[in-house]
C-alpha cells in the first residue's frame, strides 16, 4: 500500500494512494463512524492489522467514496514523526571512490533531525552563509516495530517500507569538523516522499534504479545493488548499537555523481531557481526547487 501526507489548514493529514486517486482517511474514517489512525505515525504502529483497515476504508457499501487529485495537494513528508533520522555515509562503491575515501568496514552513522524533514515540491533553502549545497539521493527505510539486538536474517520484518529522500548537504559547513552534522540538518534539508511505499511492495530493496536530475539533467544514475551494506545489514547494524522505534527513518547513502564528486574546477553547487529530482524504482520521483534564503 502506498500513503502520503497532505497538508489541510494548518494540518497534516494522511492520504491513502488508490487507483482513483488520493483518499482523505480521516475523512472516510468519520464518514464510517469508526475510530483508527489518522495520522502516518499511527499508522505505522498498527503494523501487520493495517490491512484490515484498507479494505474497511476502501469498502464503499452505499456511500459513495471521494478522491483527492494529486495535483491539488500540498505534500507534507510522508514520515511526520520520526524519533530519529540516521543516515548512513559512503555506502555505495562508486561513490567512496569519488570521493576518494575508502571503502568502510562498517557502516558510517550520522544523523539529521526533524526540523530538516521536507515534502515534495517544498523548498530547499540555502542556509545564511553557506556557499557548497549538493544534493544526495538516498533510498530511506522506515522502521515498522521496536527493533533492538536484531539479526540480519529477521532485520527487513522490523521495516515498515521505503520511500525517495534527498540528504541535501551543505559540504562546507560539513567539513568543518570530523562531525558532519553541522551540514547536514539545516532546516528541510530532508524532503522525503512523495510516498510511503509498504515493503511488501517493494520485494528486493537492494535492486532499485535510483537517479538524480539536476534542472533536467541526469547526474545520478545507478542501483541500490551497489550498496556497500544491503538494508538487511544496516537495520541489524543499528539496532546492535540503539533501539529502532516505529517510524524511525533511515537513509541508506547516496551514489556516485553528487557535486562532491566533481573535480573541483568543474563543482557548481546548487543555486537559486534550482529544480532537483530524485527518483527511485517503484518509490515515485521527488522534486524540491532551491531557494537562496537571503532572497525569501
């Protein structure tokens, strides 16, 4: 199944993504006189059961169900409440390489926090000061149930499903220090969407085309398979070190052509009016416009 955020007056409200079109569940839900989640966070914590819960809202007996076009919505991100956001450096091949570093031994952990989450089609503005903002497609996990001490054989059970993230990056305030937060959670800094995909949609989450496009222009094209530590490791990796709660995001590294990567006389970081895109195979296209705060 695949759900959205969508934002009505000042709230965000969860959509169930049908062949119609988008369904308002909170809306369906008072139109059927029942009580269930009506937010993305309540709806990850029903795990298995939220089946049920599809059939009943897209059961239309004698009332007639209404959809909401796509193209009229205001994305939210489609996690709203995440505990925590870890995000997982270097891990694809080709772009350790590009930048030169070596291959890990194990996963790098960093985080960002929820002031950095961003929707689809929201704006992306560059931090006062900043001079080096890049862009990074990640494939992002979100946890589905407590996960602590876990497996790699039991770890993707504990995954709700996936979605298209961008770690947008500011690299000069990143290299400042060792520690990469100071670039990296700047407010919506972390657009995620447009959708939350179940994970018994997407079957092999380390074989997806995943690619970025910079005002039209391929930069980043490559698969999950080039992953240096699979989903199924990471999950397991973490949950050794921190408990996982529903909802918790994890992005799992970005591929090779980030600005980064470039020879530095050939880096044109991104600017005002820049439109990027990500997309990855099943997950649907993420788009975010750059905007020069100073200019806001």
């Amino acid at each position: 199944m695949i759900t959205v955020t969508f934002k009505e007056g000042q709230k965000w409200k969860l959509g169930l993504k049908t062949d119609k079109g988008i369904l308002d569940v909170e809306q369906r839900m008072v139109q059927l006189g029942v009580n269930g989640p009506i937010t993305v966070q309540e709806w990850i914590e029903k795990g298995d059961s939220i089946q049920e819960i599809v059939d009943l809202l897209l059961s239309a007996e004698d009332q007639e169900l209404e959809f909401l076009d796509e193209s009229t919505l205001e994305w939210g991100p489609c996690v709203t409440e995440p505990q925590k956001i870890i995000c997982v450096g270097l891990n694809y091949r080709r772009h350790a390489e590009e930048s030169k570093m070596a291959i890990p031994a194990q996963p790098i952990l960093f985080s960002k926090y929820n002031n950095a989450l961003n929707g689809h089609l929201g704006d992306i503005y560059i931090p006062d000061g900043a001079m080096q903002l890049d862009y990074e497609a990640e494939l992002a996990i979100i946890i589905g149930k407590e996960a602590k001490m876990v497996e790699k054989e039991d770890a993707l059970s504990y995954v709700y499903g996936y979605a298209t993230a961008n770690d947008v990056s500011a690299r000069d305030w990143q290299m400042k220090s060792s520690q990469w937060l100071l670039g990296k959670t700047s407010d919506g800094f972390c657009p995620i969407g447009p959708y939350l995909v179940s994970k018994d949609e997407i079957p092999k989450p380390n074989n997806l085309k995943i690619q970025t496009t910079l005002n039209g222009q391929v930069r980043q094209n490559s698969n999950t398979s080039d992953m240096i530590f699979y989903c199924d490791e990471i999950v397991s990796y973490i949950s050794k070190h921190f408990t996982l709660q529903p909802g918790d995001v994890i992005l799992t590294g970005t591929p090779e052509g980030v600005i980064l990567g470039y020879e530095e006389s050939e880096r044109e970081w991104l600017k005002e009016g820049d439109e990027v895109s990500i997309e990855i195979e099943g997950l649907g296209r993420l788009t975010n416009t750059v905007r020069d705060l100073k200019e806001s």
